[in-house]
C-alpha cells in the first residue's frame, strides 16, 4: 500500500509566493492545497483534515494570528506554521506560540530548512483533536 503523502493548505494572498511554496513543498513530499485569504483558508481547513498549514501573519480580511487561534481551537494536532515578511518582536511571537504557532519562518525562507522543520514537527506524535 502506498504511503499517504502529508497533507499541507498554504494560506498567502501572494500567488506568485504561495504556488512556488505549493511547487516546492509537492517537489519535497507533500499534497498541498492554497487559499489566498484568511476565511477562504479557514474554510479549506474545516473541511479537510490537513497534517500542517502554513499561513502568512499579514493577510487581505483578517491577520495570521486570527487564523491561527480559530484552527488551534478546532484541532490540537495539525501543525500550524506562521509566515512573515517582517521582523516580529518577542511580544508578538509569543502571542502566537500563546494562539497554537507552533513555529515561525521569515521571509525569504530556505526551502530545504521549512522542509526539515515541517517534517520535525509532523514526526511528533500528537493526541487529541
């Protein structure tokens, strides 16, 4: 039986940013799914079960960390990946490790890291919904 490749939903409003991420994460093993907005992305969540998302914090309807405390409430164990293109100050990172982050990469990113770093957080085990 083949082994299920980890499900990913990307959630940038960047196109050209967000489909060179999903060209790139599919390349490393993994199914990806985009959505350009905050709510299109949450919906996509509710109503898949994806392994991990990816979100940008600065998004066109509602921040990252919105995003990132209405998927943590839904399930404890996808992974949640926070995306900037600034620098964040301590503050505003533990807010979102506090929201569920359960890691951050700035733009612009070493691909090969967000790899290793995905794959670190999906071989964890997890427990609960």
């Amino acid at each position: 039986m083949p082994e299920t490749k980890p499900k990913v939903l990307i959630i940038e409003d960047d196109a050209h940013v967000r489909e060179l991420l999903a060209l790139q994460l599919k390349a490393g093993g993994f199914e990806c799914s985009q959505a350009g907005a905050a709510q299109s992305g949450i919906d996509a969540a509710l109503k898949l079960d994806y392994d991990a998302v990816i979100m940008d914090i600065q998004l066109p309807d509602s921040s990252g960390f919105q995003v990132c405390a209405t998927l943590r409430k839904r399930s404890k164990t996808v992974a949640l990946v926070m995306m900037t293109a600034r620098f964040l100050t301590a503050e505003e990172k533990a807010q979102g490790f506090e929201l569920g982050a359960d890691e951050y990469v700035t733009k612009p990113f070493d691909i090969a890291e967000l790899l290793a770093r995905l794959r670190q957080l999906l071989s964890r085990p997890r427990s609960g919904q």
